[in-house]
C-alpha cells in the first residue's frame, strides 16, 4: 500500500463512517412511518382493500439495515488501526476524513501549525501502511 492508496482507505472510513449515521437515522424515520402504514394497512383492510404501506416500508428497512452492514464492515477494519493511534492522532483523522476540514482548521483546533499536522498524517499513513 502506497500513500495514495492510505489516503484513499481513510476517505473510505470516513465516508463509511458518514454513510452509517444516515443510515441509522434514516432507519429512524422509516420505522415511524412502518408504525402509521401499519393503522393504514388496517384501515385498508376493514374497508375490503388492500394495502401494501408497511410492506414497502419493511422493504425499505431491510434495504438500509444491509447497506449499514455493508458500511460497518467496512468500517470496522480501519477502526481498529485508529484506535491503535494516539488520542491526538485520531482527532486529527477525524477531522480529516470525517468532517473533511481543510488543513488550517485542523492545525488551530489541534494547536499545532499546519506544517506539523502534515507531518502527523504523514506518520499516520507510514503506519498503516506497515499495519497488518
């Protein structure tokens, strides 16, 4: 592995890392509406129709529960080298690859100058790329 190709692995993590919070919270929203396509579906039912609310909504469900699979497995690889960094480290990746600021932010939240954040990821990279 190249730093280009570590940089690439961390973006992933990060975007996975996104990608799992939408999930969960769209997963949120979804069960609320299973519940009211539940009472539709009867109120469809005692009428003599027929409904099929909830069972799209189950779809939907079992649809964003495997992408999350799919995101936290691919996530929880590159956690395991992360929280094998210092604290100082994994914030600095944090914001990075999750929150995607830019490196002057990164230097004046992490009270280094920029050139030594840098330097930080520079290290981070060398070391994932002799991890495993």
């Amino acid at each position: 592995m190249n730093n280009r190709e570590a940089r690439a692995a961390l973006r992933e993590w990060g975007a996975a890392t996104t990608q799992i919070a939408f999930k969960k919270q769209r997963l949120e929203q979804v069960a609320e509406l299973a519940e009211a396509a539940m009472l539709l579906d009867k109120y469809d039912a005692a009428g003599g129709g027929r409904s099929t609310h909830s069972a799209l909504l189950r779809e939907e469900i079992d649809l964003l529960g495997r992408e999350a699979e799919h995101y936290l497995r691919q996530k929880r690889q590159m956690d395991e080298f992360i929280n094998s960094l210092p604290l100082l480290h994994q914030r600095l990746l944090g914001l990075r690859y999750i929150q995607r600021h830019n490196w002057t932010y990164i230097a004046r939240c992490l009270n280094y100058s920029e050139a030594s954040v840098r330097r930080f990821e520079s290290e981070i990279l060398h070391r994932l790329q002799s991890w495993k």
